[in-house]
C-alpha cells in the first residue's frame, strides 16, 4: 500500500509520505454528487420546500422583496449560481427587479466593493437589482424583540417592511453549531449590541473559558443557537433557502422552505455527509484545509483546525497545512495577543466581544490541550503567544512533530474543512 500522500496547500500540493506507523485512518467525507441541472433543482426546492407553503403561494404580484445574501467571507456559498433562478421566479409572478433589494448580511463586518458585490450575486444580477450592505451601526435599526436570554433584538428595517427571502449556506460552525439559517438574521443583519449579546453565549458564564454547551455541530442545548432562533422568531422571515456544497465546492444539496425546519433539515443532511465516524483519537492528526480559498487566511483555516482537534487524544499533536496568503484574515486577529500576554484574554473578550477575538480565544484553548504546529506563511512571532508552533516547510514542521519517533495512531484528513470527526460510542 502506497503511504505517500498530496495534500493541498494553497494552490499547490505538498506530497507526504507516512510509512511506518502503528495505525494510518484517512479520513474523507461521504461522496455527495455534485447537482447537475442547478435551475430544475432551485425549481424543485421551491416547489416542494419543508414546513412552508409552495414559494408561488407565498409570493404575488407586486410584492415588495428583500432578499438577504451572505457577504465576500462566504462566497463558497455561490449565491451566484442559484439567486438568479430565484429572481426569475419572482419576476414570473409579476414581482419586477426594481421591487426587489438584495441585503448584503455582513454582520460585524466592513461593507463590500462593487467588485464584491458583482461577485457575491453575479454580473446580470447585479446590473439589474438594487445591492445594498446591512450596517449593524444605522441608527434606523428595528427593535423587534427581546429573547429570553435577555438578547435585544435590533434588526435592518427592510426586514420588517419587505417580504422577507433568507439564503445563505449550511456547514459546521464551531460555536453555533451550523451556519446558515437564522444566521442571516444574527448576526447577519443585526445590530452590533445585539450580535455581541447573542455571541457572549460562547463564553461559560461562571468560569473563564468557552462555554461547554456549544461546539461543532451541537444545537441541543447550545444557548448560543437557541438564542438565534428566538432572535430569528421576533423576525419571522417568509422563506428560506440555503445550499450545501461539496469538497470542491459545488452545490449538492438545496433546502428550501421555513427558516427554522428547512434548515434543520439541511443540518441533518449535512451532518451525515460530513460526519466521519472514527474507533478512537489519534495521537498524530494531520490535517489539510484542501487548498486555496479554504486556506486562504489563520481565520479561515481555523476551522480545519478545530475539526482536527476532534481527532486528537488530549496532549497529542495536530500539523496543520495551511498556506495563509492574507495572513491572519481578520482585522486585529493578532491584537488579542496584549490582553493574553497580559493574562487578561478572558475579561477582555467578555469586555468587547468579538468573533475574531472568540477564534483566537478558541485556539489558544486548544494549544493548551494539545501541540499544534502550524504549516503556513505565516511569521512564526505572530503564533508563539498562542502556543502554536508556526513553521515555512514541510520538512521542519515533521522535524518538529518527530515523526520518525511516532508509532501510534496517526489520522489524516486531507479535506479538514468539511470533514467532521465522530467518535463512535461503545
């Protein structure tokens, strides 16, 4: 059996060989195929969708719309693949683009450029529909709720003047458990007190460290995404319609229908293609984030790594691939370093909540449970506050991992983006 495996790197491959080793796992997600006809399967989800009326039930002639899109952070959801076949439905049932707004859902996030914008929709889309960036600081914020969690719940306004169309993707998310659904509404399009409200959940209430009720792919009980929802019910949007996509990232999968069960639905069909079941941890994880945009920047590429640390025994190793060409990938990802230095990480993310202060919260929580050598471009001085390793080449980072020493379990997931491990219950 050949041992030798390419695992992606930015847009390249690096070739390693893993001979020798009590026990070799790899691991792939199940095989989804790729939809072939994207129009008859828009057209079908509209039809058929989960817990909601047909789509031309709900909307008719002369309608106003808002439809609410992912922003530039998540343009592996291809909004332009799918929206236009959405917009062709609506000018069918007499509803015409000038009636029809397409919210940008940055949450937190800066505004995008034109150029962002032509992306995120594609080029007719965007010559013929009014795009327009949510501002999680307008002063004509909505305030329609308060959760029982004591969430204010401030929203954009368009939400509650427009019939009201969600869109978005579906993938595991480290503290809500999965993205997508009512995502776009918080932190999607909400305002800046509400989405910190909501995100605080992350953290335990009694004790400095992430609170142990969220996780990847967890939503029993996860007040994070239970907070969400009840955010999303103050809103009550007409429809949703959300996409998952493929290792390679195309879409393999649409759910369509109401915003809470259509998206439940398409969890569960995400759960079952990405989960990989596994006998035990490993002592070594391998991990690859499958290449460029998935390791384009430490933000994203995180993701891989939590997913890894699914893997790994307590005090194992995690050699993470990813090439990080923009860097950290998020603004002040780095600054969170004073406040750690300064023993002071804890009160000032509770302080001024932020998701990229939570991941580099999250991921000195995890180099502290297990060692973590980081494979990138990266300057190793940025990482060694972390406690991960940082290093520029293969062979240093099997240097630093002492892999010729190793004779127990290695597992390798050459796809760690979308791949989740499972531990199986005995």
């Amino acid at each position: 059996m050949d041992n030798t495996f390419a695992l992606k790197y930015g847009s390249n491959s690096l070739e390693i060989n893993l001979e020798g080793f009590k026990t070799l796992e790899v691991l792939h997600s199940n095989e989804m195929a790729p939809i072939e006809d994207l129009k008859e399967a828009v057209c079908k989800a509209l039809d058929h969708p989960i817990g909601s009326k047909p789509f031309d039930e709900l909307f008719s002639k002369g309608d106003q719309v808002v439809i609410v899109v992912s922003d530039i952070t998540r343009l592996w959801i291809r909004h332009d693949l799918f929206l236009p076949h959405i917009v062709e439905r609506l000018n069918t049932l007499g509803i015409p683009d000038e009636n029809i707004i397409v919210l940008v859902a940055t949450g937190t996030h800066r505004g995008q450029t034109d150029e962002e914008r032509c992306k995120i929709v594609g080029k007719e889309l965007y010559s013929r529909l009014q795009i327009i960036d949510h501002n999680c600081d307008a002063p004509d914020l909505v305030h329609v709720g308060t959760t029982t969690r004591g969430t204010e719940v401030k929203i954009n306004k368009l939400l509650t003047e427009r019939k009201t169309i969600l869109t978005g993707g579906i993938v595991h998310h480290l503290m809500a458990g999965f993205g997508g659904g009512r995502k776009s509404i918080v932190p999607g399009v909400a305002g800046r007190d509400t989405i910190a409200q909501n995100h605080l959940h992350a953290l335990d209430p009694h004790a400095e460290t992430s609170n142990p009720k969220i996780g990847v792919g967890v939503l029993a009980d996860n007040p994070l995404h239970l907070d969400m929802v009840e955010s999303a019910a103050l809103v009550d949007p007409l429809f949703l319609f959300n996409v998952v996509v493929d290792t390679k990232g195309s879409p393999a999968k649409f759910v369509a229908g109401h915003w809470l069960d259509a998206w439940e639905a398409g969890c569960q069909w995400a759960d079952v293609k990405f989960g990989v079941p596994i006998d035990e941890k490993a002592d070594l994880v391998i991990a690859s984030c499958g290449g460029f945009p998935k390791d384009m920047s430490l933000y994203q590429a995180t993701k891989t790594l939590f997913n890894a640390a699914l893997a790994v025994k307590p005090g194992g190793i995690i050699l993470l691939l990813a090439e990080c060409r923009e860097g950290a990938g998020a603004d002040a990802f780095f600054n969170w370093s004073t406040p750690l230095k300064e023993g002071q990480l804890d009160a000032a993310l509770r302080k001024d909540f932020t998701i990229p202060g939570y991941i580099f919260y999250a991921a000195v929580e995890l180099a502290c449970k297990a060692k973590v050598i980081l494979l990138s471009t990266i300057d190793p001085a940025l990482t060694q506050p972390m406690g991960i390793e940082a290093v520029h080449s293969l062979e240093e980072a099997l240097k630093r991992v002492d892999i010729e020493n190793i004779n127990q379990k290695v597992i390798l997931m050459p796809y760690g983006g979308n791949t989740i491990p499972i531990q199986k219950i005995r």
